[in-house]
C-alpha cells in the first residue's frame, strides 16, 4: 500500500503541468546571464565607499631596522667605532580638508553609476523574461506542429491504403496510388523536420529556463498588463523603460565627471599627525634615541601642470555630449520599438482569428471533398490537396498562437514593464538597494555581504 502511494504521489508529480509564470520564475532565479549581471550590479555598488574613502582619514603604521657600522674620526685624530643597530617606528595620519570638491563630486559619479548599473539589470532581466517566454512558447508550438504532423501522416495512410482497395477493385488508377504515396512520403519527410525542429526547441528551452520541460499548460497574452493605446504605451516607454532611465543616468555621470576634472584646477588642503621613535640612528654617537611628534598644516595650489587637467576637462565635456546623444538614441530607439511591438501585437490579434476560420473552413471542405470522392464526384488528388490544405491552415493556427502570447511579452518589456513584480510570479524579487545599503558606508572588512 505505502508503495502504491509513493507511485501514485510520483506520478502526479510527474503528471502535472508546468505553467509559463512557473518557467519564468525559474528562468528569474537561475538565469547565468541574469546572476552574472547581478554580480556585475553589486561590484558597482563597491564604487560608492570607494569615494567616500576621500572623506576618511589614511593612517600608516611603519617599521624599520637594521644593522649599521659607524667609524668616526675626531679632529684630534682620535678614533671611534661603533656597530648600531638602528630602528623606528612611527604612525602617520592624514587627512585631506579640502580639494576642490573632488570627493563629494566623485561620491555623486559613483551613486549615478549605481543607478544607471540598476537599469542595466533590469533591462537584462526583461530580455532574460522574455527569451523565457520565446523558448516555452517555441516548445508548445513545435510539439503541437509535431502532433499535426503525426495526424496527417496517419490520415495520408489511410487515404493511401483506401486508394489501394479501390485500385484493386478497379475504381482508381494506379496514378492515384502514386499521388497518395509521394504525399504519404512529403508527410514523412515534414514529420521528421517536426521532430528536429522540436528537440532544439526543448535544448533551448533548458538552456534558458534551466530543466527540460515536460508538459506545459497554454499560455495567455498579457494584454491586460500593457497600455491600452499605442500613444500611452510611448508616453510609459519614455518615463519606465530601463534603457532610457539607464541612459538618463550616464548623462548625470558625464556632467558629475566634468567637476571631478575641474577639481584638479583647484587647491587642496590637507593635515598630517605623525608620531615616531628612532632608536640608534645617529652616527655621530651623541644620541641613543629620539622622539618625534608633529601637526602639520599643508596647501597645494596647482600653477601649470603641462595642461593635464584642462585636457582631461575638455574631455569630459566631449563625453557629456556623446552621453546626451546617445540618451537622444536610445529615446528613439525605444520609440520604434514600441511602435513595432504595438502593431505587431495588434497584427497577431487579426492573424490569429484569421487562422482560426481558415481551419473551420479548411476542415468543412475537407470533410465535403471526403464525401464527393466517395460518390465518384472528387479524384485522389483532390483529397490529397483538401487534407494539405487543412494541415497547413493548422500550422498557421498554431504559429499564430504563439505568435500572440509572445507578441503580448514583447509589448510588454517595449515599455519597460517585463519584471518579476508586474507579472505577479511566484518568486523573491531580487532587490539591488539590498546589497547597497551593506556596503555603502563599510569602512572595513574583506568578505562580502554573501560571506566570500
């Protein structure tokens, strides 16, 4: 009884369909592109304490000793030698109070880059959703054309061995028979590239969700979650899209590094405490030790540096104009791709009605061409033709529907609204702030948050 039990829990397992929210939440968590680009986000994040490095004091510890040989020849011509054994140790501590704003400039670069990283991350997490979608959808289309494939191989042997009983009682030709066994063979040939086509789609399939799949439920578009004219959804795309907001930043970085570069053209002023003691370092013999201890207030004001500074100015102001060009790119770039996402969305709607009639009506007329030929009124090869044309409606069926759920997707990540959080899928959304907040203000330590 226990075994039975267990085989029948087994099978329901084994049984039950996976649902397309199901795949994508598993592509969301073990995605290598999307884990190697939230590695990528939470080393950016490591550029912020970097910056407020410049606020903090740089204290050095230092050490020193040695063995030295001392001879020393008096006006008297009286000699002295010696062997010493010099050492010292001292602590300097400095700080730097002003340099032109440098710090707090690069502080803002790094928050900016941390930002614009974020929006890389959830544009490669939107492609990643999306490829998820493209593979589920590509497995159940190829299986259902395999399935179509295998039914009409079926249908064209009993239309070949019906042609065969006719020929023998002499109501066909045998050009009959050849016309149903070269289609018989044309079916064959399109199974097989059915079965290929299908057993790349499940290759994909685990390689962009992560476990081959099973049976899969029919998915639905999600046209509920898109804007619902193609002006609102441009409007969404401009203020949600994470390239643009990605962009948006870079140009924040651009104009912040401009003052990083400037602050080189301004004085810095910086204090230094030091303490030391030396023990055996004077050679003239006189002193076994000394003690140090100093404050000492330094400004540096930079007169001519070769033109260094204004160069790397000059440059940074380029680079702020590529970065505002190239905003201007991607705003137009996202643009278009609403607009095509859009109206393909909308051409897959009249496709799909469209395909679905045409199999209706494929169907009748197969079934009528079926009956005429049984009363001598339709040839052989008017029913070869009538079942191509039903197969072949089928096939735009099916393409249609997947061309449907996954122009419904495309739409959606066009606007920038592809995420874990508005498809409601069961599964940890992965928050960067996270990650942030443990790093940004750690003043020491060389394990990460994760413990490497």
């Amino acid at each position: 009884m226990c075994l039975a039990i267990i085989a029948s829990l087994v099978f329901a397992v084994s049984a039950r369909a996976e649902t397309l929210e199901e795949a994508l939440a598993r592509a969301y968590q073990s995605s290598p592109q999307l884990n190697a680009e939230r590695a990528k986000q939470r080393g950016t994040d490591e550029n912020v304490p970097q910056a407020l490095a410049g606020y903090r004091p740089q204290i050095i510890a230092s050490l020193s000793a040695g063995l030295q040989a001392v001879r020393d020849l008096f006006p008297t011509n009286t000699i002295q030698t010696a062997t010493l054994r010099p050492w010292t140790i001292g602590v300097t501590v400095n700080q730097v109070l002003f340099n032109g704003n440098k710090t707090a400039n690069s502080v803002r670069v790094a928050e900016f880059q941390v930002m614009s990283e974020r929006e890389a991350l959830r544009n490669v997490g939107q492609g990643v959703l999306l490829d998820a979608v493209t593979a589920y959808m590509n497995v159940m289309a190829n299986n259902a054309l395999y399935e179509s494939q295998r039914t009409n191989v079926d249908v064209l042997r009993e239309i070949l061995a019906t042609t065969k009983r006719r020929l023998n009682a002499g109501d066909v030709t045998p050009t009959d028979t050849a016309q149903a066994e070269a289609r018989l063979n044309r079916g064959l040939a399109d199974l097989n590239s059915a079965e290929v086509a299908l057993a790349i789609s499940k290759e994909i399939y685990r390689q962009v969700i992560g476990d081959a799949p099973l049976r899969l439920q029919p998915a639905m578009p999600v046209d509920r979650l898109a804007p619902v004219t193609q002006v609102a959804a441009i409007d969404t795309a401009s203020h949600e899209h994470p390239a643009i907001l990605g962009a948006g930043y870079d140009v924040d970085v651009a104009q912040t590094t401009i003052k990083v570069a400037e602050s080189a053209l301004l004085p810095t002023v910086s204090a230094q405490v030091s303490a030391s003691r030396t023990v055996e370092s004077d050679t003239s013999l006189t002193t076994t030790s000394t003690d140090q201890a100093s404050i000492l207030g330094q400004v540096n004001v930079p007169i001519y540096d070769g033109g260094t500074a204004a160069s790397q100015t000059r440059q940074a102001k380029e680079m702020a104009s590529q970065s505002r060009l190239v905003l201007e790119q991607v705003r137009n770039q996202a643009r278009t791709a609403v607009v095509g996402a859009w109206v393909t969305n909308e051409g897959t709607k009249i496709a799909l009605k469209a395909a679905e009639s045409e199999v209706h009506a494929a169907d009748v007329a197969l079934q009528g061409v079926r009956r005429e030929a049984q009363g001598g009124q339709r040839t052989t090869i008017d029913v070869l033709n009538a079942q191509q044309d039903l197969t072949n409606a089928r096939a735009r069926q099916i393409t249609s529907q997947r061309d449907r759920v996954i122009a419904s997707y495309t739409l959606l990540s066009s606007v920038g609204r592809l995420d874990v959080h508005n498809l409601n899928l069961n599964t940890p959304d992965y928050l960067p702030e996270v990650h942030y907040h443990q790093v940004r203000d750690a003043w020491h330590g060389l394990r990460t948050p994760s413990g490497q």
